[in-house]
C-alpha cells in the first residue's frame, strides 16, 4: 500500500461534521479566521494531515501551529480569536 491508499479520508470536524482535505482552507491564504484555525488543528489531531503536511500547505511555522494547538486545546474556539490574543496568551 502506498501512503496515500493509508491516509485517513475524513475525519468529524470540529462542528460535527465530516472533514475531508477538500473541506480545507485551500493553500496560500492570507487571512486567518477562527474557523479556518480551527480547521487545520483538528484535521492535523484527527490525522488526515500531518504537522508537516499542514505547515508545508497553509505557509505556517511549527511553532505558529502549535501555539494554535496550544489556544485550541486551553481555550477552544474563542482563544484562536485575533482580537482575544492578549486575554489568552501568557
């Protein structure tokens, strides 16, 4: 088998619903919304990207995507907000 034939094809997004890699923000974005953060954290925890694969698409350092993975997971939704950034980073 091949990598691809292995890769996790969907996964429940972060709404309940199934997420798949053409639900994905497409590459090359400029403007980062909540959902679109939140997106990219639970297709890289569910599997369907890898940190790699994820920060090679979307243009995004590890440390960038960590500390979304950090906010998601201590704040949820609302700490990946632009303008809560100073309320929920230390």
């Amino acid at each position: 088998m091949t990598i691809k034939e292995t890769q996790i094809k969907s996964i429940t997004g972060p709404d309940g619903q199934p997420l798949t890699l053409e639900d994905l923000p497409l590459p090359g974005l400029i403007r980062w919304v909540t959902r679109r953060k939140v997106e990219i954290v639970a297709a890289v925890s569910g599997g369907l990207l890898t940190l790699e694969e994820a920060c090679e698409r979307y243009a995004l350092s590890e440390e960038e995507f960590r500390g979304w993975q950090r906010l998601y997971e201590t704040h949820g939704s609302k700490g990946l907000r632009s303008t809560r950034l100073q309320q929920y980073r230390r």
